[in-house]
C-alpha cells in the first residue's frame, strides 16, 4: 500500500473554525502580534477555569515544566520523580534544570503514576514529583500529595491531557503545587503551540513571568505609555517562553467552545464503550469514580493471548483500513537516550513495559462525525475478528 494512501479517518484533527479565523486576523490587523492583551486574558480565563491563583501564560508545556520547576529551587543534585509512561518532555525539563529524573512505573488499572512506586523511590535529594494525568485521567492526587507533603516534596503537575479534568470534585489546575497544561495542536484546547503554567504560588508566578521572557522584570506591553517605556531590567538570564497574542487569541475562542468540544469527545467515548463490549480482544479504558476525566486519549489494550498479531501488526491493519493510531507512549526508560545514561532494561519498570506492548489510542476528537467513529468500530472489529485466536 502506498505510503501516500489519505486516512479514511485520521488519527487527530483540531476543532477550528471561522471564529478563530476571525480572531487571528483581528490580531493581525491590531498591529501587536506578540504578548499583550490577549495573552492575558487567556490567562484570566484558564485561572478562572481551573480555579488557581496565578496564570502565566508560555509557548509550550513544556515551558511551562520548565519554569515550574526552575520556580520550585529544583536544581542540581536534586532528583525529580517521573513516571516512565509520559512524553520526552516531562523528563527533559528536569535535565534542563540540572536535576536527575527517577523513574517510577504506572498503575495498572489507569495507567498514571503508581503511587506505592513514588513512595519506594523517595530518598534525601527527592525535591519534586510530577505525575502526569495521562489520557485525561487524573492520577492519585490524595496518595500522592501524602507522600509528597511527609517528605517535603513539591507536586509539578504535567496536565498536557488534562484541561479540563477534575479530581475529587476539584480541577486539575487547582490542586498542586503547579500545573502546566499544554495548547499544542493535537491537546483538548489548542493555540497551535502554546501553556500555561498554573500556581497559588505568588513568588513562583512572578518568577516564571520574568523569566519567560529573558528575566526582564517589568514588560514592553506593561510600560507603553509610560515615560520610560523604553526601559528595562534584566533580573536574570532567562527564556524566550512568551505566548503571543496572535497565538492567544486562539486559545481564547477555544476556551469559549470548551465545553460542546468535551460533551462531543464524551459522545465518542460512550459510543466506542458501546460498540467494543462485546469485542473480546479489545480492553476499554476506565474513568475512576472519582474523576472527571477529560478523554484527550482513547487508550485501549489488545487482549494479545486472544489474537494470532502483535500490537504493531494491528495498527497496519488499521491502517490499511484507513484508521489512524497513535502509542501513547513508548516508554521513556527504554529510549536510547535513558538506556544509555542510566543503564535501564526493558523490565525495570514493568506495568508500563507490559502495557506498552498492548496499548493503542484510536481516534478521538470533536469534529469527528458519526460516520468517523462507526468507520474506526467497523475497522476494529474487522481486525479483531480476522485475527482472533
Ligand atoms: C504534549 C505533552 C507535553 C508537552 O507539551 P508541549 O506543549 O508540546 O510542550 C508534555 N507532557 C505530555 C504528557 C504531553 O502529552
């Protein structure tokens, strides 16, 4: 099959349409294109979202994981905890800092951060932990927060799957130390690149700020008008990390579409929960009783003792189908990368080498149509089916 062959449904697709269109060429039209009102009012609305104190808005996620843990005194000789199962970011953001990243493998049933695993981990240059709300569902936070609080450990969230997400009634955003959410394209909201970093934290928003942009205390935006709009201090070496208004401004039209984007990925969820019951090969994700998971990610699991093909094989098929997957995610333990530093084997951390091995995220967003999901059920069970033991 050609390598060029167009999905018949592929595997992510951000919801845009004529209002963010609208919104960009206001921007453009304005003259100020890089962070100034609009930046800020994406801040005013996430805070308000997720109910913390501070906002800041930054270009990625991961700066947000940056800054957070820059902001937290996490440096070198400190160790950060990190679930295995997660995205080259979370882990890269502790060597930026200096710091070393433990590894700690997932629960079984959600595939978050294992809690009991964090607790073995802990040692004297323990600093932080930044578990990871993966696919939308919110990890432990109660078990986690007790053993962070007894061994004085500050909680970085990563919520790039988590907005918006709730925990115990409370929102992902508002329970941490910080958060850091993610507005790449294919996340829950979308600025295209795009975070925000989320704190009660006085002191760590107003360093995150500055050093989002080259540790330059009071901003251009913030003095125009002044008399001495032309000057400025550098408090510190710090980081290109702004988010601009042209990019904002999306995030904003997003926030407002939020909701009916959420009920629509609920829909899909219902419908493939439906549709796969009876399909013994396929494992369905779960939602806690506790949670209001944001399902940025379908994750199911091959039940591998019932079919003749391995996972990879799988995907081909659903390709050949015309069904776009993802991995989410090959697990950071076994890169080259953390093979090499820290001299790793596959089983070290098992659950998520295991999981891994089965694990596949089927299409899932709010501008897929009815015809879309019956075409990827259509699809799975036709591959189940084909290679069932
Ligand atoms: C997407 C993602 C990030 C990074 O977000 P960016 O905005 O792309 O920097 C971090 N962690 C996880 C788990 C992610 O999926």
């Amino acid at each position: 099959m050609a390598a060029t062959t167009r999905l018949r449904v592929g595997f992510c697709r951000p919801s845009l349409g004529s209002e963010e269109l609208e919104a960009v060429g206001e921007v453009l039209s304005s003259g100020w294109l890089t962070t100034g009102a609009k930046a800020s009012e994406l801040e005013a609305e996430v805070a308000a979202l997720v109910g913390c104190r501070h906002a800041v808005a930054v270009s990625s996620g991961t700066a947000a994981l940056h800054l957070a843990l820059e902001a937290a005194g996490v440096s070198s000789g400190d160790e950060v905890v990190v679930p295995s199962m997660t995205f080259a970011a979370t882990a890269a953001v502790v060597h930026h800092v200096g710091a070393r990243p433990i590894f700690v493998d997932t629960e079984r049933e959600t595939l978050t951060l294992d809690p009991e695993d964090f607790a073995r981990k802990v040692g004297n240059s323990t600093r932080a932990v930044i578990p990871v709300h993966y696919a939308g569902h919110p990890c432990d936070m109660d078990a986690i927060r007790h053993i962070a609080g007894q061994a004085d450990i500050r909680v970085i969230e990563d919520a790039a799957h988590a907005l918006p997400s709730r925990y115990r009634s409370r929102s992902i955003g508002s329970i941490g130390d910080a958060t850091a959410f993610s507005f790449y394209a294919t996340k829950n909201l979308t600025t295209g690149e795009g975070g925000m970093l989320c704190t009660d934290h006085e002191r760590w928003a107003t360093q995150a700020r500055m050093m989002s942009l080259h540790g330059i205390g009071r901003r251009t935006w913030e003095r125009e008008g002044d008399d001495d709009a032309w000057a400025y201090e550098v408090e510190a070496p710090g980081y290109k990390y702004n988010l601009p208004d042209l990019l904002a401004t999306i995030g904003v039209v997003q926030i407002r579409k939020l909701h009916a984007m959420q009920e629509r990925r609920r829909a899909l969820v219902s419908r493939y929960l439906e549709a796969f019951a009876g399909l013994e090969p396929l494992e369905c994700p779960v939602a806690r009783p506790e949670v209001d998971h944001a399902w940025h990610l379908f994750v199911a699991r091959l039940r591998l003792e019932c079919l003749t093909i391995s996972r990879d094989r799988f995907i081909k098929e659903l390709k050949e189908r015309g069904i776009g997957v993802g991995v989410h995610f090959i697990p950071l333990h076994v890169h080259r990368y953390y093979r090499d530093t820290y001299g790793y084997q596959a089983t070290d951390f098992p659950v998520a080498w295991e999981e891994y091995q089965r694990i596949l995220s089927l299409p899932l967003y709010p501008s897929m149509s009815d015809q879309d999901s019956a075409a990827v059920v259509e699809a799975v069970w036709d591959v189940s089916s084909r290679f069932k033991r």
